[in-house]
C-alpha cells in the first residue's frame, strides 16, 4: 500500500482519509491504536467492533465455550484477511 497522509487539526484531532478508513473498514467510533516498536518507529493498529468481527467466523453454532487463545487467532485472521483485502484494493486503484 502507497503511503498515506493524514492532518492533524489545531485541535489535536486527526483526520483520516477516506481511502484509508475504507480499506481498514474503520467507521465512526472505532479507535486506531499507536504503539511504538523495537526501533522507535510507530505502528497503527484500526480496533474495530472485534465481536461483529468474529461473528462471522464463530458463527452461531460455535461449540460451546472458546479459549482465549481461540479469540485471539480468530481476530489476527481476521486482521490478515482485512490487510489482505486492502493490499488489493489499492493494487486495482480502488482503495
């Protein structure tokens, strides 16, 4: 993915652009997350509803009660499918 710029008003408040909160599939209320790594550089991490997530992989008929372990798998793929996605949204333009 192209690199993306974003403002930050005189308020403090960031803007993301639109380009960005779809591929993320970021809507009002969800929150980005920045963590600094190893080497000083920052990460952003897109925190959405994880449970309407989940849904859709757990479905209903999930066999009775799950790990945490379990959860955390189901949302790393979940993350990994929505990169995966973004990724190739931008490389047909759509993004």
């Amino acid at each position: 993915m192209k690199a993306i710029e974003a403002t930050i008003t005189s308020k403090g408040q960031l803007t993301v652009p639109a380009a960005l909160r779809k591929a993320l599939g970021l809507k009002a209320g969800d929150k980005l997350v920045f963590t600094r790594d190893a080497e000083g550089r920052f990460v952003v991490d897109a925190r959405t509803d994880a449970l309407a997530d989940l849904r859709g992989i757990v479905g209903s008929d999930a066999p009775g009660p799950v790990s945490g372990a379990q959860v955390k798998n189901w949302i790393a793929e979940s993350r990994t499918d929505r990169w995966r996605r973004a990724g190739a949204a931008d490389e047909d333009g759509t993004a």
